[in-house]
C-alpha cells in the first residue's frame, strides 16, 4: 500500500531530508547526503526499500499534520478512542563541525492525553535495498551495518530486535515523551544518562534556528505564511556545505502512474540559478543568494576554453551523473523504472546561458558586485554561446527525441547576450560589445520571424512549428517583450484555450506543451506542471497592470492553485487530472515560481488599491 505522494511532509538537516508519511512513517531518507543511496525507500518499493514506521498499535485511528510555525520541524498527531499522541520529527541544523548533531532524524513522542499502544518498526534496507546488513544491540543502541555504512538507532525505550529489524510496542503516557533517534554518520559515545536532556536541547535549538533564519525574511504581502513555506521548502532543499540547491530531494516518483516518466532530481540545474536567485532576494535571504553564485562560479572556473557549460551537476560540483536502472525496485505504484543518476546531465541545452547571466546581472545589481575573474569566465562563455547559439538542443524540457531549435532556447540566448551587454556597460568591464549588440538583434528578429506562428497567432514551442510550449510565458518575465504587446497577449490566450482546443490549460492547470504534439522520445502521459500555472499567473499579472481584467483573472487562477497545494503547503512537480500530486517532491521550481508569482501578484494589486 502506498501512500499519495502528496501524503508526506518533509524534514531535514541542509544535507539531507526525509519524507514523513502522514500514516506516521518515514519513507524516504538518504543519508548522510542527498544523492547518498537511500535508507528507507519504501515509497519506490513497499517491499524491499525499508521503512520507519511509528504509529499507533489500534489500525483504527486518525493522523494530522502540521509544522510548528515558522519552522521544519514537522508534527503528526494520531488519535485514537483511547488517547492522543503527538510525533515531531526534525533534523538538528549542523553548521559547526564541532557540534553534537551529525546528520540525525530524531522522533519525539509525547502523549497528548490518555494513553495509547504505540509500535516501532525501523527496517532499513542499504544501497536502495541492494546491501545486506547485520545488526547488532548494545544497552539502548541498535547498531545497522552493511559494507559501506553505519547507522545507529537509538531510544529512551530499550530496543527489540527482531529478524534483524526494530519490532515492539510500548505504551505512551499523558504527558510523559520517549525519543527516538537515527545516526547516519554511525556510532557516536555518549552517555545514556545525557543522551535524553541532549536531544531535548536539539529539540529546542532546531525550533530557535529556524525562527532566526525565517526572521531575515522581509515579504510582508499577502499570502505571506504560503510564500514563507516555500521558502522554508527551498531552504530544506540547500547543500549547506556548497550552497547549492537540489531540484528536489526524490528520484523516481512518476509523471503518470505506471508510466516511464521517472527521473533523479537530486542534483543543481544551472535553469534554477536566475529564479532561486530572484525569489530569495526578493524576500531579503541575499546570503543563500550569494552562496549558490558561489557555487555557480566555481563551476565557471572549471571550464576549460571552447567548453560548454553542463545543464546540471552533483551537489558538490561532480559533472558525471550516469544513469542506472534499479530494476529489484518496483517503483512507486509499480511505475518502472527506478532511476538513479541522469542521463540530461550531458545535454546541449542553450537556455541555461540565459538564466546564468540574468542571475549574475541581478546578484550584481541587488547583492555585491562580480569579481574581475568571474566576469572573464562568463566572458568566455558568452563567446562560445556567440559561435553556438544556431544549434539545435534539447531545451528546457530535457527531450529525448532528438535537438530542434526551441523558441525558449533562443529567447535566453537573447536574454545571456542583453544581460552580458547590460553587465559590461554597467561596470565597464572589456567585452566584445558590438558583436553581441548584433547577435541580440538577430535573434530577436530571428524569434519574431521563425518563433512566430500567424496561423495560431502564438509563439510556438520550435522555429516553423505550431505546437504552444508554456515556456514562452516567460517572455515579459525576462524583459524580452511587453506583457502587453499584442502577440504576448494573442500568445497567452492560445495558451489558456483548454486543451481540448488546442491550448494547454485543464482547470486553470497548465501543461507544459502537447505530449501528443510534441517528438519528446518518451511514452505515456504526464500531468500538468505547477510551475508552468505559476508562470501563467505572473505573464497575466505583469499584463494586468493595464488590462485589470487580466489582474483578476491571475489572482483567480493563484488562488485555486494554492488550493492544489498539500496538506502542509507543499508542491510536487505535477498536478494529475484527478488533483493528484505527481513527480518527484517537493520540488524546488515549482515553490520558486510561486514565488515570484506571489510577490508581483501583491504588488500589482498593491498598485491598484
């Protein structure tokens, strides 16, 4: 039995996160880091990728969840004719190498009122399921070791083994709380008699560190407490020891169930830089801002000349992600196959030149000035984006049907040339001025010409076609084009027709173009993207600022969006026909362009007032 993606609530440490079902179990967790193999994955497999499960005895009782405000620290209450538990579980922050907290899931249990049989089954299953491990049991530790890792159980209550696994009940008293805690870094020799008041302090430290954090926020619009978990989302979704982000913390969760849409998300997209940039800025968290440059820069640095830039990388900067097949797992809903690595790593994709540049031009602008060095690597890119820009790719859309020559890759490769130009003028750094003043000019002649489809009266998803691609909503959101312009404003009402119609739009719900219209390499279906609603929100906003209808419209299609959201506020990559939540999750994307939607939304509407 599998829960609904959208059942699941995330915690986690800026290493590492977790998956918590509202049935009380965790189960996805991979440790010590993101793209580590998984400890528990039973979300890809029921069977055979593990589990924690805490919850109560009785089958006949009902769960809840909740964060407690302002923080990460995720709660599930379970009520029962006989009493009421509460279950937080958190990950303490680890920023000091010299503190106590190494990548560690705790679970607090405390009892609510009456009292109530709880059971405890952890079963964790290495390597995502591939390496066996043996178990054993010193005083109130459980000690799992496969070949490659050790993972320390431990709790207030003594543990029992059972087949190699944490089996028991216990009863749960008003007012009394038992912990139990996961060390995924190993055995670590502490004192039983400190180990209770330890994770009591973690408790609170976790709960202080996440008030601090949310403090530097300075979104005080509407829709501030959606807004605010996004951003906690995106946070939770950071590399600390990098900055970088992941696209999100799962692999594999299907685009259709049973389907073949299932891919790893737990690596840095270059796409991400200029939108993560923007939206954390824009609510005052500059530092997360200028970490992920960082980041980026360094993977500049690495470049050799003539080389291209990768579309995505690991976390800590490595470039080959290999694609694999986990073929014993089952897949969630069997939905084949299991995927670890990303075969998109070496793709030519020329959008992300675009959103590289918009990012740096905005961190310049808004956070601290580029470096010398920096502007010479990002030079030398753009002069090979100059004697590159007419190839064909694969897009934003990482197809696998083979290169075409996408609108949205020339509209950012306008957008790396008018931000390089912008950026040297503004800091009178040397470039090659007049060449990319001429490049610009052509490609947006070029996408006037080509991209332009006067039949449907819409820009088109490839040069000569007549299939729509959401992506061209970001056209006024990039400068490229008054969101006012007729054709912008012919473009979005094409997308808006439903998609019984020719447009890409179920329910106020926008796909990201015609699966069926579209060479894409891949069978079956996939739901619509969050995001790209989210982007139709904000191409009508911007649109609004004069057409008040079109101000309405949006403000209509976020609120019911935000009605699509799960029981804690979070966003998978895809919302089904049925309202379901598909795709890997929670996705940073989709809470980034929510965003950005969120805060020109408000402001637009601050304007009207």
């Amino acid at each position: 039995m599998y829960l609904p993606i959208a059942d699941h609530g995330i915690i986690g440490d800026l290493n590492t996160a977790a998956l918590v079902g509202i049935d009380g179990t965790v189960d996805w967790f991979c440790a010590p880091h993101f793209d580590s193999p998984s400890v528990f994955a039973s979300i890809l497999d029921a069977k055979r990728g593990g589990h924690f499960r805490l919850q109560p005895s009785s089958r006949d009782f009902k769960a809840s969840q909740r964060y407690l405000p302002e923080t990460n620290v995720l709660t599930t209450r379970f009520t029962t004719e006989e009493g009421v538990a509460e279950v937080a579980d958190f990950m303490p922050i680890r920023l000091d190498e010299n503190q106590d907290a190494h990548h560690v899931l705790v679970r607090r249990i405390t009892g609510i009122r009456g009292n109530l049989n709880l059971r405890i089954d952890c079963s964790p299953r290495f390597n995502y399921g591939r390496d066996i491990h043996t178990t054993q049991v010193s005083g109130n530790s459980v000690i799992f070791q496969s070949p490659s890792q050790i993972l320390e159980y431990w709790s207030t209550l003594q543990p029992r083994v059972k087949d190699g696994v944490v089996s028991q009940e216990f009863a749960l008293s008003e007012g009394h709380s038992e912990y139990i805690a996961l060390d995924a870094l190993g055995r670590h020799e502490v004192p039983e008699e400190h180990r209770r008041k330890r994770f009591d302090l973690l408790y609170e430290e976790t709960i202080q560190y996440w008030h601090r954090w949310v403090g530097q926020c300075t979104y005080t619009g509407r829709w501030r407490e959606t807004v605010l978990r996004s951003a906690l989302v995106l946070k939770l979704l950071t590399y600390e020891p990098t900055g970088a982000f992941v696209a999100a913390p799962t692999t594999s969760l299907p685009e259709h169930i049973g389907g073949v849409r299932n891919w790893d998300y737990r690596y840095t997209w270059i796409r991400d830089a200029a939108f993560s940039v923007y939206g954390l800025m824009r609510m005052g968290f500059t530092e997360e801002a200028g970490r992920f440059m960082s980041w980026l820069e360094e993977r500049c640095a690495e470049i050799e000349p003539g080389e291209a830039l990768q579309i995505m990388y690991s976390i800590t900067g490595k470039s080959e992600l290999k694609e694999e097949e986990i073929s014993h797992l089952s897949g969630y809903q069997d939905s084949r196959p299991v995927r670890i690595g990303n075969g998109a790593f070496d793709q030519l994709q020329l959008d992300i030149y675009g959103e590289l540049m918009d990012a740096v031009y905005l961190l310049n602008k808004y956070h601290s000035p580029i470096s010398y060095d920096f502007w010479s690597r990002l030079r030398r890119l753009i002069n090979w984006l100059a004697d590159n820009w007419q190839s064909p790719d694969e897009g934003i859309w990482e197809t696998r049907g083979g290169r075409d020559h996408f609108v949205y890759s020339k509209l950012m490769c306008w957008v790396a040339f008018d931000r390089a130009i912008r950026l040297a003028e503004k800091r009178s750094f040397p470039s090659e001025k007049e060449l990319w003043i001429k490049l610009r000019d052509r490609i947006y002649e070029e996408i006037m010409e080509r991209g332009w489809n006067d039949e449907i009266k819409a820009f088109t998803q490839t040069y000569d076609g007549k299939t729509l691609d959401a992506a061209n909503l970001l056209m006024p959101l990039v400068f490229f084009m008054s969101p006012t312009d007729p054709r912008m404003l012919s473009t979005i009402d094409a997308i808006k027709r439903p998609t019984t119609d020719g447009g890409l739009v179920a329910s106020n719900l926008v796909y990201r173009y015609n699966a069926a219209e579209t060479s894409d390499g891949l069978a079956g279906e996939e739901g619509a993207f969050s995001m790209c609603t989210f982007w139709l929100v904000e191409a009508l906003t911007r649109a609004g600022r004069i057409h008040r209808a079109r101000l309405q419209e949006a403000r209509l299609i976020f609120e019911q969006m935000m009605g699509h959201a799960n029981h804690l506020g979070l966003y998978s990559e895809e919302i089904g026909a049925s309202g379901e939540h598909l795709g890997n999750f929670p996705q940073a994307f989709t809470h980034l362009s929510l965003i950005s939607a969120a805060f020109n939304l408000d402001r637009a509407l601050e304007s009207r007032n």
